[in-house]
C-alpha cells in the first residue's frame, strides 16, 4: 500500500449531533469511551498497511488536533517516509474556505502533487465501521475501475439520508444521486437500496482531471455523478459484520488504537437494545450518520467524562 495516500475529511460540523458538537467538530465527538470517532479511520489505515494520511479540519478542529498529536503521532516513522498531517484551511487558491469535500481535495491539491501516489483513498472521519483498504484496493485494481466506492444495503426508508447507486451485473456504477428523496430500491429487493458509505479510491490522474473543474465543490453531489457517465466506476460490496457473540468493541486487540489509551473493556461503550431494553455491548460494525443517537436508541455511557 506504498502507492495510496489517504485523505480523511474531518470537517464536518455535526450540527444534528448539538450539543456534542457545540465544541468540537463531528470528528472529535468521543466514542468508545476514551476514543474519537476519527480514530476509526485511521485504525482502519494503520491496519490495512497505509502510512501517508492527510487530515482535512475546518470547523472547532483544536480538539481534533489535540487528540491526534496525543494518540497517533508515535504510530508514523518518518525515517519509513511515514506521516499523518493535520493539514488546516490556508485559502491557497483564494479567499474562499473549503466549500466542499471536493474543493478541500483541490485547494491541497499541491500535497498530493508532491506525494505522487497511484492512488488517492478518500475517507470520512466520522463513520464507525472496520474495512480493510487493501482488500478494497485489490477489488479496485481487479475492476481496472478509475474509482470505486463502498456500497452497503440500507433500508430504503433511510436511504435519503445517503448517496444512492445503481449498478449493472458486473457492479459497474450506471447511476448515483446524492441524497434523493424517492431512492431507488435495488432491483432484486424493493425494501433495500446500495448506499454510499464516502469511502472512494481514485486513480490519481482521473481524480486531477475531476478536479480540474473549479464549478464542482462535492464529490457525493458533483463529482461521483458526473464520473459515472465518463469513467469506470465500480462498486465494492460491503458486508458488515453480524456476529451476535458479545466482545466489547475495544480492548481485543483487532484495532490498532493508540497503544497507551488500549485497555481491554475499559472504556468500551454499551448501549440499551431498542427491542428489549437491556445492556448490549457493541458487537455489530455499524456505519454512523448524523442521527446515530436513533440508531442505538439510547445515550452511550463513556467511562471518561473529562473529554476535551
């Protein structure tokens, strides 16, 4: 994985998560205890073998960068040319702040430049989900795709609160809309549609081209419908996991996590089962939206309430 950088969006302001988010951005919200939701991520970079990350901030990030510079600057060795860069808003291509996921993309564009990666791995820093990139890569590579993107099935109930695909047979993206208010259900099953997760991989001289286009400022709204009709785009199936066996969430040494914040149990987060009422430890890799708080159905208890 020498030839993929990483770009993770931690922007995100998390204005539905208030008053998580009256301090800090989306990001930093503490989960799991004594961890962030961004440390997902970047557990699933440091294990799928991906050094050279980048973090894109912009709103409330000084606890965000906090945090990184505490937990996860002893995990990249720079003699290995191994990094991870907080990388603020500087306004490099005018007066503008970022106006979108895309245009942070563009606007540092001259880093990736710099770095000449095969391929560029773009992330959010704010879903929680355990994903082996090089597989994804390997798929990628596979497909001879110009992008791909992980799809999982939701409920087209919530399906507008996502980026909607259809694929053909061979899993080729033939359409995406972002965040449609009648989605499309998957063909073979009208209860269910393929949702974007906002994990992509660009062939990086197809992604300098997209961006070349200083009108589109989204990859979700502009950039992945417009690539449809232009490139191969392909689908990557993402399974989550439904093992019902109880393992705290942390604490078994699966993910790599900052190794003096690692205690097994202690800090792992349990929540009330919507159906039954009682305690559940988290045992089921979820992706999380904005309105996570519905999803578990009841507040998390974190073992460290002194977070910044």
């Amino acid at each position: 994985m020498k030839d993929v950088l990483a770009i993770i969006m931690a922007g995100g302001r998390g204005e539905r998560l208030r008053p998580l988010t009256e301090d800090r951005c989306k990001p930093a919200v503490p989960f799991g205890g004594i961890y962030r939701l961004i440390d997902i991520p970047l557990s699933n970079c440091v294990n799928s073998g991906i050094y050279k990350v980048l973090v894109f901030p912009q709103y409330k990030s000084q606890s965000l960068v906090e945090h990184l510079e505490d937990g996860w600057g002893h995990l990249f060795s720079r003699p290995f040319g191994h990094y991870m860069r907080v990388v603020a808003p500087q306004q490099r291509l005018g007066e503008q702040w970022y106006m979108g996921t895309a245009d942070s993309v563009r606007q540092n564009i001259y880093l990736i430049e710099r770095e000449a990666p095969a391929h560029i791995l773009i992330l959010s820093g704010d879903h929680v989900y355990k994903m082996d990139y090089a597989s994804f890569r390997r798929y990628h590579e596979e497909k001879n795709a110009d992008i791909t993107i992980s799809l999982l099935e939701v409920p087209v109930e919530s399906a507008r609160e996502f980026g909607i695909a259809q694929v053909d047979s061979n899993f080729q993206i033939v359409e995406f809309e972002e965040k449609p208010l009648s989605p499309k259900p998957m063909p073979d099953d009208p209860t269910h549609a393929l949702a974007s997760m906002g994990v992509y991989i660009f062939r990086r001289d197809v992604l300098d081209r997209l961006l070349s286009d200083t009108s589109v400022q989204d990859f979700g709204k502009e950039i992945i419908p417009q690539a449809v009709s232009r490139y191969r785009v392909f689908a990557y199936p993402y399974r989550r996991t439904t093992s019902t066996v109880e393992i705290p969430w942390m604490g078994r040494g699966s993910w790599c996590l900052p190794r003096e914040r690692v205690t097994p149990r202690t800090g792992a987060m349990w929540v009330r089962s919507m159906r039954t009422g009682t305690p559940i430890w988290i045992s089921q890799v979820l992706t999380l939206s904005s309105t996570f708080t519905e999803t578990f159905g009841l507040s998390a208890r974190f073992t460290n309430p002194t977070l910044r």
